[in-house]
C-alpha cells in the first residue's frame, strides 16, 4: 500500500487534489484509516490517475471525467464532444480579445452624422422578444440576423440591389406595433434595408414586405465593435441620449442599430424642438 504522499509523488497530484478527487468519487483510495482518516492507494491506481490526469489536461469537466472512466466505449465521442465545445469557447475568447483591442485602441465616440433619403424595404422580425436577458437578447439577435438575410435573398432575387447596410429598429410604426410592444406580444423588432430599384422590381417584391422612404435626418451615431448584448445597447443608449444641442434634441425613440461586420452602429435622429415625426 502507498501512502497518499507516496501515491501523489508517484501520479504527480497534489494530497489536496486527491482528496477532493476521493470526494467526487472519481478516485477513490483503496483504504482510509476510520481512527487517522489516513488514505492508502494500490500501485494499480497509478494508472487510473494518470488517465484522470490526461482528460483533465483536456480541460474536460470531473463529471465528463467520471463519465469517460465509466464508460470507456463512450470517450471518444465525448473527447469529440468536448473538443467542439473548447472550440467554441476558444472563437468567443479570440472575438472577446478582438473586442477588447478595439475598445482600448480607440474608444467608441460619439459623433454627428448625415443619413440621406432612400428606399428601404421593411419587415417584422417573427417571434422575437425586447430581450429581457441576455440568453433572449441573442435568440432576437439571431432571428433578426436570419430576417435581414431572407430579405437580401428576396429583394435580390426580384431584380432590386442592397445598396447599404441593413438596420433594426423597434417596433412601433402603426398602432397595432406599439400595442403589441405594450402587451408583449410582438414582434418587438423591424428589419429595414436599403434597396436601389425599379418600378419592375419593385412591383415584384412579395407582399410581406413593405417598401418605404426613409427622410434624409441628422443623427448622432456610435459604432460599438464585436456582438451586440443587453450591456452594449445599454452602453450606446447612455452615450447617445443625454447630449445637449442648441435648439434641438435626439430622439432615441427614433433609434436604429446599423448592422455591420464587425459590430453595431447605434444612431438617434437630431430633431428641431419643434419637429414631430414618426419616421424610423
């Protein structure tokens, strides 16, 4: 028999380690003292560690772990498994790093920007929510992305041409938007996006989108880098609504959010003190 400190120089483990792997059942000592609470190990178990040690060094879970040693046919798809969800992790990581070095090499300003007129093209999203958390915050993210996408496809297919980036915007257009939006039902959301096209293409966009002008405005704008989130709107929202401005002031209901490659512009028309309009 080995004493722990015997058996931890051996597998390289800590006493600590071994006790708390004894504790979650995952390596279990072949005998423990009931006086001293001392544990013994075989000189078997040195193998049993040193698989551990190997799945661990994996960064895979003590439960996945115990799962593996449990059942050995099953561990290399839960390697698989688990190498797809590092992968994953990885990817948010290296877009989190991105993010970071945006936000520290040049910190996201406000600034005064010009929006001409032009035709867009405008949609509900289905199904989707104001994003009271942040796991439906990217469920609405996700539906209006799949939106904008299915609305390129159509408008392209029917002869009309993107002519810039897409944008959502709340919804609340008609009376029907805002009581929905009041009682929860939605859609919360529109997709817009600017088209350039003829009365031919035009006529031969399906009847579930609506074509609009969009009025040429003033608006202050912010471009946040990386995936949106509940903070970064939050963010945008505090950046934008409390600037002063002689004679006039920003609407954030009129708030529409730029999609790009790369992040989400968020810009609030500049309105007259005496200006009234519902455009969005």
């Amino acid at each position: 028999m080995l004493s722990i400190s015997e058996f931890s120089e051996m597998c390289h483990l800590t006493p600590q380690t071994l006790r708390y792997y004894h504790s979650e059942g995952l390596l279990v000592p072949a005998h423990v003292d009931e006086q001293t609470g001392y544990r013994s190990y075989l000189l078997e178990q040195v193998e049993q560690a040193m698989l551990i040690t190997v799945l661990r060094g994996t960064g895979m879970s003590v439960k996945l772990v115990r799962r593996a040693l449990d059942e050995p046919d099953a561990t290399p798809a839960l390697l698989q498994q688990h190498s797809a969800e590092v992968a994953r992790q990885r990817q948010a990581q290296d877009e989190a790093i991105r993010d970071a070095r945006t936000f520290f090499n040049s910190w996201p300003e406000v600034r005064r920007r010009h929006a001409p007129e032009m035709t867009v093209v405008s949609k509900p999203v289905p199904g989707t929510s104001a994003g009271r958390d942040q796991h439906e915050w990217y469920e609405a993210d996700a539906a209006i992305a799949a939106t904008v996408q299915d609305m390129v496809k159509t408008v392209e297919s029917c002869g009309a041409v993107v002519s810039g980036p897409a944008w959502h915007t709340l919804a609340g257009e008609t009376p029907e938007q805002r009581r929905q939006a009041r009682t929860g039902e939605g859609p919360c959301w529109l997709v817009k996006v600017p088209i350039t096209a003829d009365e031919e293409a035009l006529a031969a966009l399906p009847g579930d989108v609506e074509v609009q002008i969009f009025e040429a405005r003033d608006e202050l704008s912010i471009f946040i880098p990386g995936k949106t989130s509940i903070a970064k709107y939050c963010t945008a929202l505090s950046r934008l609504a409390p600037r002063p401005l002689d004679g006039a002031y920003v609407d954030i209901t009129r708030m529409r959010h730029l999609l790009h490659d790369d992040g989400v512009e968020t810009t609030a028309a500049i309105c007259k003190l005496d200006e009234i309009s519902t455009d969005g």
